[in-house]
C-alpha cells in the first residue's frame, strides 16, 4: 500500500458523494484505484472516473463467461476475473488483454477470487481444500496446496494483498469461519481472529486494518478488524439517498444489503458501497 494508507482510528464516513443506480441487479464485483471505480453488471464493465467526472462502458458479452472478481493492479490498469480466465483491463485505453486461460481439459478448477500488490497477482481456485497461485503478467512464479492454504474441509472465501501480507477469509464445513492475515511469500500466520458470521467480501485499509463485509446481512455495517489492537469494530455506514432533483422511482432512503467496497484513496479519500442496485461513494476523513 502507499501512504494514502488510512488507519482505522481516522476512519470516519462524512456524507454521499455520488450514487450510480442500476434497474437489473448488479454482481458484486467492484474495485476501486484512487482515481477510479470499476464495476461489472448485465454483461457490461462499467468505469467510474472521478477527475474528470465521466462514466464509460465496455461490453462484456463476448468474453470468456461473467467477471466473478476485479482488483486494482496499477495505474488505471485492473486483473479481472472469470471463472476460466484472468485478463488485464486498461480503463484508459479501453484496452482488456488475456493474460492466462485454463486448460479446457482441466475440469476441475475454477478461478474464484483475484487480488495484486505492485507486480504480484494471486489467484485462489473455488471449493474446498483450496488452491492459490502468485503470479506476475508473464507467468505463474509460485502455487500452494492444502494443508498450507486450508485445510480438507475449508475453503478460501476471499483474499486480499496488502504490501507483504495476505488477508484471508475461510469457512470451514458446519464450524463458521475466521480472518487471518498470513505472509504471502510463506503463507506462516500472522494472525487470527474467529468471526461470528460469514464475510465472503473484504478489503484492505493498509497491512493492519481490513474491511469486512458481514455475508446476507440487513445491517448497514461493516466489520473493521484491527490486527494491531487484536479488535473487532463495527463502522455504521449511511443508507444511500436519493438527489432531490431525480426522477427515478426509488426510496429517498435504501437500507438494500451490502454486498461488496472499494476503496479509492487518491487524494480525496472515500469508500465505495456496493449494493444489489446502486453503487455509493461516501467521502472519507
């Protein structure tokens, strides 16, 4: 991460900033660069640009199945995912360029989640007893195995980088799940903590301050897990409003579900909400 790193104690979410509303449900795939937000919905990759403020579109319809996952790479540039291939995106020039394709005859793995960090792109695998790979643009460097990612009966819910340490969700069959916080070159634990519900979705803040989302819950909150203070923390986040001046037939107040955030911490820091019709970017201090 760079010094636009935020730490938790300065984490306050002031007031909306911008909402993107959709009539078809969106997926949960979103991420965000400190200049943009990129997001996939209804076969379509939609950029959200912040200076100069503009929208654009690419259709998705003849790639290679729907993005299941999208992580800041650098610059303008995203790795994004579907469940046979990863790609790199250029939001700049439009410009998306295959990186790895699966074997066709390999039936049993599935890519499931993406997340970089400078030149390191890794890549888990869905299922139980689950697979990760390092790689950078040219080739796969490193791939690790159960035991030393989960175990039999556990699976990798999400992952994300953060300067040398990984995050890590993982559910465990019937016995919930927990967070951890690992050293991504040997995968040795730094740190855990259990959870008491499910968070398939989370982010980094900076290598000790992780976003979760809690998984199917009403609640507008997400879990900030402090690895230094060993804590939990809930962050109240605002229900999204409707301008005064639109015409959409929606609620001027929504408490729709989270379902994934971003985010974009240029220099006007904000967190991006995600929920199952609308896009929110809340200012940040």
């Amino acid at each position: 991460m760079t010094s636009n790193s935020v730490s938790s104690m300065s984490l306050q979410i002031v007031d909306q900033q911008k909402l993107i509303l959709s009539k078809v449900p969106l997926y949960a795939t979103i991420a965000a660069s400190p200049e943009c937000v990129i997001y996939y919905e209804n076969k379509v990759l939609s950029t959200y640009d912040r200076d100069p403020l503009s929208k654009k579109a690419v259709p998705w319809a003849n790639k290679d199945g729907h993005v299941i996952d999208i992580c800041w790479y650098k610059d303008k540039q995203f790795i994004i995912l579907t469940q046979r291939r990863f790609y790199l995106f250029n939001a700049d020039m439009n410009k998306i360029d295959s990186v790895h394709k699966l074997a066709d005859d390999d039936k049993e793995h599935n890519y499931h989640r993406c997340t970089s960090s400078g030149e390191c792109i890794m890549l888990c695998f869905s299922g139980w007893k689950t697979t990760i790979e390092e790689w950078t643009l040219k080739e796969c460097k490193k791939r690790w195995l159960s035991p030393i990612t989960c175990a039999e009966d556990e699976s990798i819910c999400c992952l994300c980088l953060s300067s040398n340490t990984l995050g890590l969700t993982i559910s465990k069959r019937k016995q919930g799940s927990r967070f951890e916080v690992r050293n991504h070159e040997t995968m040795s634990v730094l740190f855990s903590i259990r959870l008491a519900q499910a968070c398939y979705r989370f982010t980094s803040m900076n290598e000790h301050n992780w976003l979760l989302v809690p998984y199917y819950s009403e609640s507008q909150v997400l879990l900030l897990v402090d690895t230094n203070e060993k804590i939990i923390k809930k962050i109240d986040i605002p229900p999204w409003r409707m301008p005064p001046t639109s015409n959409h037939d929606y609620d001027s107040y929504s408490y729709e579900m989270i379902w994934n955030v971003a985010l974009m911490l240029g220099q006007n820091r904000c967190l991006v909400v995600r929920r199952e019709r609308t896009v929110c970017v809340y200012s940040m201090k």
